[in-house]
C-alpha cells in the first residue's frame, strides 16, 4: 500500500510541474524612442534614456528594466 502512494504522489508531483511550465518566451521586447544623441563638451552628461520606453508581449512594461552599457563612451575626448 505505501508503494502505491509513494507512486501516486510522484506521479501527481511530475504532472503539477510539468503543467506548471510556461511557454519559452522568444519574442524580443519592442524598444521605442532610441536615437543619437549629439553631445557638445563640457556640458552634464546626457540622458541617455530620454523618451526611452521598452514593452514585451508577456512582462508589459520594461522600461525600468533598461540598462546603458557605458563602457566605450569617453565624454572627455573630441570626435564622433
């Protein structure tokens, strides 16, 4: 009889995980409002994320969420 259970409740624990898995999510969030920005020296840095705003199909709004890789923007040296 404890066999039994101990299969019906491994059963039971297999079929609630397996039914608790959600579709893989392979749609990329929308981005909106990125664009160049022209930064002039000597001025504040700019903000990067002004009129910036990111939704996916599932999770909504991701806005802040976004993240700036800053790592190869030098504000103190001329040029493009």
């Amino acid at each position: 009889m404890k066999r039994v259970i101990v299969i019906m409740v491994f059963t039971f624990s297999l079929l609630s995980l397996i039914a608790c898995q959600k579709e893989p999510d392979i749609v990329p969030p929308h981005i909106t409002g990125a664009k160049d920005i022209t930064y002039y020296m000597g001025r504040g840095e700019p903000d990067y994320l002004n009129g910036v705003s990111a939704n996916d199909n599932i999770d909504g709004d991701i806005t802040s969420q976004i993240e700036v890789d800053l790592s190869e923007v030098d504000l103190e040296t001329p040029g493009i």
